[in-house]
C-alpha cells in the first residue's frame, strides 16, 4: 500500500499540528483546507505554526485552537533556533502535522519534533520525511491555490463540505477599524504587493480611482499596507483629492484585516490584502499583471478581475524586465467600471 492511499481518516488524534504557509495571501487560500481538518476531527486540539505575520491570521479563528509563532527572525533565528522551535514543538506530543507549507524545512521540523504522522506534498525533496505524501501534479497546479491544499488532504482520505476562504474579527476589532478609518463607510485601496514590484499597478491610476468611486459612492478612501510600502501610500495620498485616511505600515495585520473586512469596496493588486477582502466578501477589484489569474483569483461570490491580457503574461517575475506593459495597459477607467459593475451585481443579488 502507498503513502498516497493511505487514509488519514479513521485516525482520532488528541491533537494535531498545522504547519501554515508564509505568505499572507497563501495563508488565507489555505483556510478552506483547515475547515475540513476541523470537519474531519472536531474535538482534536488544533495547532497553527505560522511566522510572526501569517499567524495573526488565524488569531481567534473558528477552526483552529491555539497558534504557535515560528519567529526566524527573533529566538528562531539560525540553526539553534531552528532547534530551538523543534525543541518546542516535541514537547507539545502533536499526534499528526498535516503540512500545508511545501518547504522542506516544514517537513524537518516535524520530523524533528518525533510527530508520530507527518502529511504533505512530495515537493521540496522531503519525501523521505514524511509518511503521508502525494504529489504536486501539473493538474494539480493549474488549479485555483485554495485547491491544492484541499486537493492534498484528498489524497489522505480527508473530505469535507466545500468551505469559502473564511477569516474572523473580535467585536472589538471591528469597533477598531471604524476607529482607525474615521469614517462610517469606505473603500479600500491596496496598492503593495510584497512579493514584488512587478504585481504593483500605478499609485496615480490608484488615487484616481479613489477619487472617482468615493464621489460616485459617497463614502471616504482608506490606503493600507505593510511598512515596506509606506512611500506608496504617502504618494497616493497626495494625489486624492476625496476625503482620506493612509494607514499604509501604520497597522498591525489584525487592524488590517478588521479595515478591509468592515469596508464596502477593495480595489488591491494580486496580493495578501485582496484575499483577506474575499475572505470577509467585500466586493473586490483586483487588479492583476504578471502573475496568473487563473489559479490565485479572489476566491469570493462577490470579485471582478482586471488584466490587459498582455501575451507575455504571466511571466511570474518580481520585476519585469522590459516595459511592464501588462500593468501600464490597464487604465483607471477599466477599473472603475469593474467596479461599478461589481456593486450593481451585488445589489442584484441582494434583492
């Protein structure tokens, strides 16, 4: 019998480690796939291993119990803090590690940490490691990302009920948001994108639609993004013309999440803070160059995408090496009308 059919389902572990993806976008498409770990043994302990900004995701969310911060920046830093983490993890006695990061590295750590079954994709050259693998097929891939995670839990005999990317706030992070945005209503822009300045549209197209959605929907603009970032939101600030608030590198992930979930609009390039939107069913434009709409997508009723169709996309490249036309190709116009459309749509439906 082989590790990929091997089933995981008629096991009854008392506790079980997850160990999360480290982008944020990724950690929100990977949720679907721990709601059927819940589904699968609800009255298991689960436990999230994620770095410092993935695992406020899954801070006082409904599918896992507990969340283990994987710091290689801090205390985790180098070959002892990669003990040192191990050491943590052994004396937790996780009973399964479902894998859901596809490094190496997750595989060592559980290894490592003596879990007694360890379950993930065969990539990475860590098969050896686990006792529960299955490829990471070519079909597989040219699914949606949410899919391969639950794709790989399939493969294990775990199945369940086909859950939304779902993300949770505190009342009184919601109180926040309002607090932080200063206004009653508002829409979003998110123009970062942390894996590269290739995924970044043009943050006068991005005060430019600020300015014309907030007249046409009367509501404030809000900027968000990481610290990395704040260059791009100072920038757009001074290009918007409508009432504004710039929280770019000015909020932790958490008030993040809480601004975007309690906002009536997002307009975000491919990247964490688009998924997070899905994720809480804000109405959604994203706007995508080099990097595949197909298979990353908001993953929501409610999103529209933008792209221009450029033939050299999608290259997948951080920085584009030549004129970046897939991203100067669509205009502010193009995405305002997403909008519209966007908002009229969920009108409809809501009748």
């Amino acid at each position: 019998m082989t590790s990929r059919s091997r089933s995981l389902a008629d096991k009854t572990p008392g506790k079980v480690l997850i160990r999360a993806t480290n982008w944020i976008g990724d950690g929100v498409m990977m949720t679907p796939a721990l709601g059927v770990v819940r589904q699968t043994w609800p009255d298991a302990e689960i436990v999230v291993a994620a770095n410092p900004l993935v695992a406020q995701l899954f801070t006082h969310h409904p599918w896992c119990d507990r969340v283990l911060v994987y710091e290689k920046s801090g205390r985790h830093k180098g070959l002892g803090g990669l003990r040192r983490f191990i050491r943590e993890l052994r004396r937790e006695d996780f009973d399964v590690a479902i894998l859901f990061q596809k490094a190496f590295e997750a595989a060592l750590l559980a290894f490592g940490a003596g879990v007694p079954v360890r379950a993930g994709f065969k990539t990475d050259l860590r098969g050896i490691l686990l006792t529960h693998k299955t490829p990471l097929t070519d079909g597989i891939k040219r699914l949606h990302h949410s899919r391969h995670y639950l794709e790989m839990l399939k493969a294990f005999g775990l199945c369940g009920s086909d859950l939304p990317p779902t993300l949770e706030l505190t009342a009184e992070e919601e109180k926040r948001a309002f607090d932080l945005s200063s206004f009653q209503r508002w829409l979003v822009l998110n123009p970062g994108a942390a894996y590269g300045s290739a995924k970044r549209w043009y943050p006068e197209r991005f005060a430019e639609v600020g300015n014309q959605l907030a007249k046409k929907l009367d509501v404030g603009v809000v900027v968000v993004g990481g610290p990395g970032e704040a260059a791009i939101g100072t920038d757009i600030e001074q290009q918007l013309s409508c009432p504004s608030v710039n929280l770019v590198g000015k909020t932790t992930v958490r008030e993040m999440m809480a601004v975007i979930g309690k906002s009536c609009l997002a307009i975000s390039n491919d990247s964490g803070p688009m998924h997070i939107a899905a994720a809480f069913d804000v109405p959604t434009v994203a706007i995508f160059g080099p990097t595949d709409h197909k298979t990353t997508y908001p993953y929501a009723r409610c999103a529209k995408v933008v792209h221009s169709g450029a033939e050299c996309a999608p290259c997948l490249k951080r920085t584009c090496p030549i004129d970046h036309h897939c991203m100067l190709d669509v205009t502010a116009d193009q995405v305002v009308l997403a909008a519209t459309e966007l908002l009229d749509l969920k009108r409809d439906c809501s009748r």
